[in-house]
C-alpha cells in the first residue's frame, strides 16, 4: 500500500513540477534595433549657407540577432535662423515670423545589422547666419513617435 501513495504523489507532484519550468512557453521577440540621433561631429561643426548637413543616425542593435526588423521614417529637420541659443529655446516653431525650414527626405532603414542610415539636410543659399533647431524624429511601425533637438549654427560665408 505504501507503494502505491508513493506513486500516486509522484504522480500528483510530477506536472506541477513541471509548470514551474524556466523554459518560455513560445518564442521570445528579439529587442528591435533603435535609431537616435547623431554623431557630436553632425551638431559641432560650423555650417555656411549652401552646405548639406548630414545626420549619421546612431544605429543601436539587439545583443542576439533576430526578430523582425522594425519599419520606421526617420526625418530630419532645421528650422532658424534664432539670434542666440535663449531665443531658440524660448520659441515656439511656428509664431516666429522669418524661419525658414530645410528638410530632409525621409529615410527608411532596413533594419539591417550593419546600416548606417544617414539623412541630408540642403542648408539653402539664402540662410540667414544663426542659430538653428535640428528637429529629428522617428515614426514607427505602430505609430508612435520619437525625437529630439540639438542647435546648429550657421555663419556667414567667407
């Protein structure tokens, strides 16, 4: 008799056990690839009138390959010209009068572990020196959206 308790608690313990398991139950997404902007040297430099602006987007890749890669717009934007670096912090885009805006065309990286997308901005031959607010955002697959501002400034040509 004693026997047959031992085997009806291993069986009674045996599948609780069981579903007490470390193992994932279906398969784990990978971390998806994020995109931010950019390398100091894009913000640093001095840009005059009719130069490219170039943003590198900073490519953060997963630990583990994986997963499907993310469908994201990158945009770039640089709106100015502000008379100090205050004045362009304490305005709103929009009510200023005289801004002028240079855009980038959006960029859609593939999500490849070795990418380095980059977006261009034309700084037009009419731009006033100043300074200017680099917006960069990035849209993804669901919608949501992320950015962020860094200040260039243009000089005059020499």
């Amino acid at each position: 008799m004693n026997v047959s308790r031992g085997r009806l608690l291993v069986c009674l313990v045996t599948p609780l056990l069981a579903a007490c398991s470390v193992e994932p139950s279906g398969p784990v997404a990978a971390a998806p690839v994020t995109y931010s902007c950019c390398e100091a040297r894009d913000v640093d430099t001095l840009y005059q009138p009719g130069q490219t602006l170039t943003v590198h987007w900073t490519v953060e890749s997963p630990d583990e390959p994986g997963g499907t890669p993310p469908q994201v717009e990158l945009t770039a934007r640089l709106t100015g010209p502000f008379a100090s670096v205050g004045d362009l912090k304490a305005a709103t885009e929009g009510t200023v009068p005289g801004l002028v805006t240079f855009a980038a065309a959006p960029v859609r990286p593939s999500g490849a572990p070795d990418e380095r997308p980059v977006s261009t901005i034309v700084i037009g031959q009419q731009a006033k020196p100043g300074y200017y607010n680099l917006v960069t955002s990035l849209v993804g697959d669901d919608n949501t959206a992320s950015g962020g501002g860094s200040v260039v400034q243009v000089v005059p040509r020499s």
